[in-house]
C-alpha cells in the first residue's frame, strides 16, 4: 500500500507539493520515554497505522525524552474526534493512550 500511495503522488521533478498549515488537531495514539523501546514502538505503531489508514498521514516525533506517534491532520476538534472513535475501534489496545490534541496541521 505504500508504494501504492508513493506511486499515486508522484510528480515531475521541478512540481514541488505545496501544503498549508495551521492551527488544528491530531490524535496521538503513543508516547513513551522508555529509552531502550520507545523509539522502536514508535516506528512499529507507525507502521501499522499507515497500513490500516493510508489516507491517514502520520507522525513520529521525537522531543526529548518522549517518542510519540499522532495520526491526521484535521481542522475542526470533531472530525479528530470522530476519527479518534474510529481508531479505538479499529486496535481497541490503544485505548488508554489515544486522545486528541491541538497541534499545527497541514491543510
């Protein structure tokens, strides 16, 4: 699916992909500062969130001492909300660590 995605976007070299970003939500589904597997959860739960949700980009981001991983870009607090919903449904084990928080998106 992700050479799929790769594939999809491609463009002519020199055609440069313009984002906008701004104020908005994501769901951040992990974050942990366990030095010795933090980081390598984070990739694996960014692995399997891009294959469950291709539309979905997602992030890993490391600020010291935390890994985190947040998914989407959404304008309005609900649309991450429902979208949040949909997640819990989808790896119910995620539950205690999924919540929606303000971040800057791309539009």
């Amino acid at each position: 699916p992700r050479i799929e995605q790769l594939i999809k976007e491609h463009r002519p070299i020199g055609e440069t992909k313009t984002t906008t970003t701004g104020n908005g939500y994501r769901v951040q589904v992990f974050s942990s500062n366990i030095q010795r597997t933090a980081k390598a959860e984070a990739f694996k739960i960014e692995k399997v969130l891009r294959e469950e949700f291709p539309d979905h980009e997602v992030y890993v981001n490391y600020t010291s001492p935390f890994w985190k991983v947040r998914i989407g870009d959404f304008k309005a607090f609900e649309e991450a909300q429902e979208f949040r919903r949909e997640l819990i449904a989808a790896f119910p084990n995620l539950r205690s660590e999924t919540y929606t928080v303000k971040d800057i998106v791309n539009l």
